[in-house]
C-alpha cells in the first residue's frame, strides 16, 4: 500500500475542508512567554542573554456545529551565542516537520504545528483529520505554557526528539460509554520518520486514556498511554506511559513513568520516572519536579527543576532553575530563567 499517497490524499482533503473556513465563525486565542536566561555547564562554556520562549497561536473556525477546522502556529526565537542556548526555548517541542522559516543556525523559529479538520460525530465522538498532536504521554497534554513546571522529563524529551509529539494523520476522541476519554490515533509516521536519523516513514498507532474522580476535596486523574511506531517494518517504535495528577486544595502532585524506545541504534531508550509536586501558597505557586532518568547504555541521571510562579492580573511571572545531570555521568548544567507572560 503507498501510504505517502493515501495520507497525502488525506492532507489535500484537510485543506479542501479547511479552506472553508472562510466564511465560518472565526475564533483566536494563545498564549505567549519570554524573558532572560543564564546558562553554564560544569567544566564548560556559559551564556546569558534574552529570549522570547513561545508565541502560540490557534486559530479555530466553527464551519457547522459539527464540523471545524483548527490550526495552531508557534513562533519562538532566541539570542543565545552558545549551543546550549541554540535549543533553551520551546521550539524544541515544536513540529519537526512543520518549520516555515529557520535556516541552518538559525534563532527565529516559525512552525504550523497542527492543521486539522474536526468532526464531532456526537457527544461523546469526535474525529480529528489531519496534521495532529499525537496522543502519548502526560506531559503531552498540556502546553509548557500550561505546565506549573518548566523542566520536562528525560523520558519525554526523548518521544520529541523521535518526532511523537505531531504527525499526520486521524485520530477518534471517544467518551461515553467509556468511562473518562479515549483518544485513539493512526498516523502514517512522516514526522518521526523524519526525526528519527532517516528512518523509513512507517504507519504508526498512538493511544491514550485518562479520566478522573472526586472524592470530596480529592480530585484523582490516572493517565496512561502508548506508541507503536514502523509498523509496516516492525515495530520498531515503542512508547509506554503510564501516571497520576491528584490535587487537594492548595496541593497537588503530578507523578509519570515514562519510557521511550526506538529502532534507531544511535537513540535506543531512555525512561524516566518523575514527580512534581506543587503548592499554591496564594502569593505565589510553588512547584518543584524530580527526574529519575536511564538511558539505554544504563546510565542513570537526575534531573531536578523548581519554578516560582505568580500571576498578576492578565500577566505571570515566573522564576524557573533546572538543574541537569545532578546525578550520572554526564557534566551538571545549570539553567536560570525569569520569565513573563500572558494568555490572549
């Protein structure tokens, strides 16, 4: 079967339907952040300078009310004069085939990260059709923006640097009678592919399942998921999550195991175990977030991240350190950010 026409077909539909949108019901929202930065490696070279982390963009047009079209875009740019600094914003997390401008070296990032039509078929179904946000992970779920912390896990990092994050492709989004939501997506792997050193672009499968209970002030929402990537060769790809967020009054704890493998020789696996608790102080939230990380050799690493966030009016502050490497053989980096943003 050639997939790459099939889904090729898939995206010209996308854009056909898409286009409609013209004369349906425009609605705009994001979020932006940016600030200065301070980072030093052990041993190694350090840099300061100032940069704008993210600036997210939707766009969604409500064709019917059943059918829209939705497109988000990411602008991220950095001055940073080492190569530590090159990838410190969150274009790292951005769609690896989606880049619009940046040239070889590069500090100006402009990607489309999703471009989707989507159909809800009834209250508890909705099919998404196009370039999407591949459902893996918990930390997958929101946005940086979103995250009470900055650092992300090892473990995820590493289903970026694959290129799971986006693909093309459909994906069912399923309620009732299914208690929580089920999000079920089939791809045809271009985007990992292309991330994962020149792999054969593969059919690939994502799922991911989360819902949530009350038990008076006690809000529990386990979240587990998967990746199966190169199907038609493999599988080569292989992705296994599974977590839990709990918030109690000003308290909650966000805790993942994550582990990401890959056909890829030179990638392997790497796994992460972390926790994230935080705390809501009313002046400001406190959050801190423990990486326990292996990688496929068996090297093990601790990475440890604390933000200070606190909000004022329509605008946030933050005060984010990340320390790399505490533990492990590789050399410990230190990365201080003050940070200011806004959502519109």
């Amino acid at each position: 079967m050639n997939t790459r026409f099939t889904w090729g077909k898939l995206l010209v539909v996308t854009l056909v339907v898409g286009a409609s949108y013209a004369q349906a019901a425009i609605k705009m929202s994001g979020h932006t952040e940016g600030g200065a930065l301070f980072q030093a490696i052990k041993g190694g070279a350090s840099d300061f300078g100032f940069m704008v982390d993210h600036i997210g963009l939707k766009t969604e047009a409500d064709v019917s009310n059943k059918l829209s079209f939705v497109m988000t875009k990411e602008i991220a740019f950095n001055s940073g004069s080492t190569a530590a600094a090159a990838g410190a914003n969150t274009s790292f997390y951005f769609n690896k085939l989606g880049a619009v401008a940046p040239a070889a070296g590069a500090r100006l990032f402009f990607n489309v990260n999703e471009a989707y039509v989507a159909h809800k078929c009834s209250e508890s179904v909705t099919f998404k059709f196009g370039m999407i946000s591949t459902p893996f992970s918990m930390e997958g779920m929101t946005h940086r923006y979103g995250s009470s912390n900055y650092m992300m896990s090892a473990g995820y990092n590493m289903a970026v640097t694959n290129g799971w994050n986006y693909d093309l492709g459909v994906m069912a989004s399923i309620g009732k009678p299914i208690p929580g939501t089920l999000e079920v997506a089939i791809m045809d792997g271009r985007v990992a592919s292309a991330a994962a050193l020149g792999a054969a672009k593969n059919t690939s499968f994502a799922a991911r399942w989360h819902t949530s209970f009350d038990a008076g002030s006690l809000t529990l929402e386990p979240v587990v998921s998967t990746y199966v990537g190169q199907l038609n060769s493999g599988p080569n790809d292989f992705g296994l999550s599974g977590g839990l967020k709990l918030a109690t009054g000003p308290f909650a704890l966000n805790a993942e195991f994550i582990r990401s493998s890959t056909g890829a020789a030179a990638l392997g696996h790497t796994r992460s175990l972390w926790f994230e608790p935080s705390f809501d102080a009313g002046v400001a939230l406190l959050s801190a977030k423990l990486d326990l990380a292996r990688s496929a050799a068996g090297a093990n690493s601790t990475h440890l991240g604390v933000t200070v966030s606190k909000q004022y009016d329509d605008w946030r502050a933050r005060l984010a350190y990340t320390l790399g490497n505490l533990s492990g053989a590789a050399a410990t980096t230190h990365d201080i950010r003050v940070l200011l943003g806004t959502t519109f």
